[in-house]
C-alpha cells in the first residue's frame, strides 16, 4: 500500500504541472506518455526524494515497477480530470 500512497503524492505535484494535463486532457494515454508526462513523473520522483527514499529506490531500481507505478500515477491524474 505504500506505492499507492507515494503514487497520490506524485499525482498530486505532476498535476500542478499544466502543460502534462493539458497533454493528458487531449490524447490517448498512448501520446500522452510520448509527451512530457515521464520527464514531469522523473522529476516529481526526484523531488520527493527526501521524504519518500525507499519508494524512490523500488521505482529507480526497477524498470518494471516504474512502469506500472507511471500507469497508476497517470491513471490517477487521468481520473482526476
């Protein structure tokens, strides 16, 4: 349950990225993972980085977990909306 509640916090700082939501508001989740969505997703992993050391670890480590945790934070953003 951990992943689940840094993947709120996440959703919550890509959000305040307006550029990423409006690419996620007019494409597919396909194009808009094209987008600018990872690099704002990296960066809001990497800002957290102090208060959220051993979730960052399981993301930064594992390319599968970092995929599924980017379609959770994405699919939370997207509902969001």
């Amino acid at each position: 349950m951990d992943l689940i509640n840094y993947a709120h916090t996440i959703r919550d700082k890509v959000s305040e990225n307006r550029i990423v939501m409006d690419q996620i508001q007019n494409n597919s989740p396909e194009q808009a993972m094209l987008g600018d969505f990872p690099k704002a997703l990296d960066d809001a992993v990497m800002d957290s980085s102090e208060a959220h050391q051993k979730q960052m670890m399981q993301i930064l480590s594992n390319p599968e977990v970092a995929k599924g945790f980017a379609r959770v934070v994405f699919d939370l953003i997207r509902q969001a909306v």
